[in-house]
C-alpha cells in the first residue's frame, strides 16, 4: 500500500515545479543555488474525530538584493497551489 503522505508530496511537488524546478521536501542541501522552494507538513491529531489536518508549510528562498524576487516567487507559489 502507498502512503497517503508519498502520494501528497508527489502532488505538491508537481505543483510547486510548475513556479521553479528546485523544489524540497523538508530540507535543502548547503550549496543549492538560489531561488528554491521547501515545503514541509505539519499533522494535526484531532484525537477521536476520526481523521488528522495536514498543513503544508512552503518556504520560498532567495538571495536577492531586494525582497522583490522572492515576493514573486511567493505569490507565484500561492497561484500555483490555489489553481
């Protein structure tokens, strides 16, 4: 059986390429080039409502002289994951 989790990374990973190609579950290396995108979810236990939330955490990385790149790559990333 394939985890819910695997499959749900495999879909927001999908979806944040469509905004950069360098795209990170949880962790990127030291020496990737800037801009690139992390993500990462957080669970929920709701005890004995029978299920569990997940939020996704997106973190969008830069080196700019200004936040202006980075700002994009965020409002892009936010077009992207609402569709």
């Amino acid at each position: 059986m394939v985890s819910k989790t695997k499959e749900l990374r495999k879909v927001v990973t999908t979806l944040l390429k469509q905004v950069n190609e360098k795209v990170f579950y949880e962790d990127a290396d030291d020496e990737t080039p800037y801009p690139y995108i992390v993500y990462e979810f957080n669970t929920i236990d709701l005890g004995n409502e029978g299920r569990d939330d997940v939020i996704l955490i997106v973190n969008a990385w830069d080196k700019g002289k200004t936040a202006e790149q980075v700002e994009a790559l965020a409002d892009n990333i936010e077009k992207a994951l609402n569709g």
